[in-house]
C-alpha cells in the first residue's frame, strides 16, 4: 500500500503512542479527534488508520471505527515497523524547518509551496491549514499566505513561558474554579502510565502532546474560558519551535511527578499551594530546558 508522507507520519506517532503503553489494547480511536490533533482534514487520518489496520495494530469494528488490537503490543510495534517517512521527508516539518531557518520569506503563495516541496493542489491546502490551525500561519486579505514569527526565537519561546507562569496558577485561584474528580482521576492515570511506559520508545509528539493535554485539561476547571482560550493559543504557536524537540526521558519522569503532587493538592482543595507548585513547576521546565525541551 502506497501512502504519502502526512499519512505515513500519522500513522507512526500512533504506532508509536500504542508501543510505549499510551494507547492500550482496546482503546478507541477518533478519526475526528486524531485530525483535531494533527490539525490536518480526516482524509489523512483515514489513510493513516487503513495503514495500521493492514498490519494488524488496529482493528475496525462495522460502525464503531477504529480499536487498538489485542496483540498490538506483542507484535513488537516500532515505529521502524510502519511505512513512515523521516522528518526531512515529511513537507509539513519541512516547511517549518524551513521557516525556522529564515530558507523562505514571510509572504508565500500556494504555487511557490507547490514548486519548492513538489506537492499537489491539496498538499499544499493541507500543510497551510495545519500551520494556521497551530498559529503561525495565516490567509492574506487577497493572494497569498503569511507566516508569524511565533515562538520562532528563544526569546519567543521564553515568553510564552512566562506568560504561561502568569496564567496557569491564577486559574487556579479563579473564584469559579471547580474540581472535576473525573477528570483529575483520568489526568492521574494518564500521567502513571506514562512513568510506566517505556519513554524512550515514544515519539518526541507524543511526549509533548500529553503535557499539553494536562495543561488545559487542568485550566479549564478554572471556569474561566479566556483562560483556556489563551493557553490553547500559545501552546498551538509554540509548536513550531517544537518539531526539534529533544525531550530528555528523565526530565519527562521528573514532570510527571510534578504533574501527580499538583493533582493531589487540587484533590485536597489545597488550591493556594496547588498555584504555587504550578508556578515552582512552569519555572523550573524555564530554567532547565533549552527551547527544544519542553512540558
């Protein structure tokens, strides 16, 4: 079976959370919440999905959709083990590459990504609406598209930080802010089968991807939605500084660890110390990471 670079790419960050224990035997997946994720359209997730069926890491069950096998796992799924394609191939984090490294100007037009990553009509349509969709990039009033300096910089990237350092722990203090026992509890668990599973294995997305979910789960009990709003915004731009990511799978742990003593505090209603910590936790991801680190 054949399949371009995006769906290839898809289906290895999903056979790569299945292998590392995030995706467990049985779990569901969404082909609308899997391209919410990518922010791409659900014809490369469908592609992706068909991929992983063929070879037996999911099975589709008539008018249900998508499962994680029961013998996933035991089939020694490694990313190696599905048709993917490296970063270098993949147009998408090409094109952020390249952005990245100032190789194309800000103003772009649909033709000259056709020509310069060798794409369709519709690659390129869905390399853009991904990039829109994590916010550096946007239609022009007109012809053309332009690209945002977000989180490009280590500056950038230090900024959002801070602003998140404002943020995170005044949700927590927000008059409206409501325990959720359901949520904390699925937050808990996610967060122990992650220090469960062997981290090393896991795809850089994946890693990032949990911490972020952790995040604006937690921010959304605040009751507050221009809270969440914002974290979701500066966390779609500051993927771009993400693709280079290098996460060190013992910072990771240390994270995780953190992320479990902030759930307690909240679980105690101790919500003035449940801030602190979070502040203490953003600040302490600031000081010990490069940009290409990341909680």
């Amino acid at each position: 079976m054949k399949t371009s670079s995006l769906p290839q790419s898809i289906a290895s960050n999903l056979a790569g959370r299945i292998a590392s224990g995030v995706l467990e035997p049985g779990a569901h997946l969404s082909a609308q919440r899997v391209a919410d994720e990518f922010g791409v359209s659900r014809s490369p997730v469908r592609e992706a999905l068909t991929l992983l069926e063929d070879k037996k890491i999911l099975q589709r069950e008539k008018n249900r959709g998508y499962f994680v096998s029961a013998s996933a796992r035991e089939r020694s799924l490694d990313i190696k083990n599905v048709e993917h394609t490296e970063t270098s191939a993949d147009p998408y984090l090409r094109f952020a590459e390249d952005w990245l490294d100032d190789a194309i100007p800000e103003d772009v037009t649909e033709q000259m990504l056709r020509d310069r990553y060798d794409l369709t009509k519709a690659g390129v349509s869905e390399i853009l609406h991904r990039a829109s969709h994590e916010g550096w990039a946007e239609r022009k009033q007109g012809y053309g598209w332009h690209l945002l300096p977000v989180a490009k910089t280590p500056e950038g990237f230090d900024q959002v930080y801070r602003f998140r350092m404002v943020i995170e722990p005044a949700a927590i203090l927000e008059p409206s802010f409501q325990t959720s026992s359901d949520v904390i509890e699925g937050l808990r668990a996610q967060q122990l089968r992650i220090l469960e599973s062997d981290t090393t294995r896991m795809p850089t997305f994946n890693r990032l991807e949990k911490g972020t979910e952790f995040h604006e789960e937690l921010i959304k009990m605040s009751g507050n939605p221009y809270f969440h709003t914002a974290l979701v915004r500066v966390n779609r731009m500051r993927r771009l500084m993400e693709y280079r990511a290098k996460v060190d799978p013992e910072r990771l742990a240390v994270q995780c660890r953190e992320h479990l003593g902030i759930l307690d505090l909240i679980s105690r209603g101790e919500l003035i110390e449940a801030s602190y910590a979070m502040r203490q936790h953003l600040g302490g991801a600031l000081r010990k990471k490069s940009p290409m680190e990341w909680d």
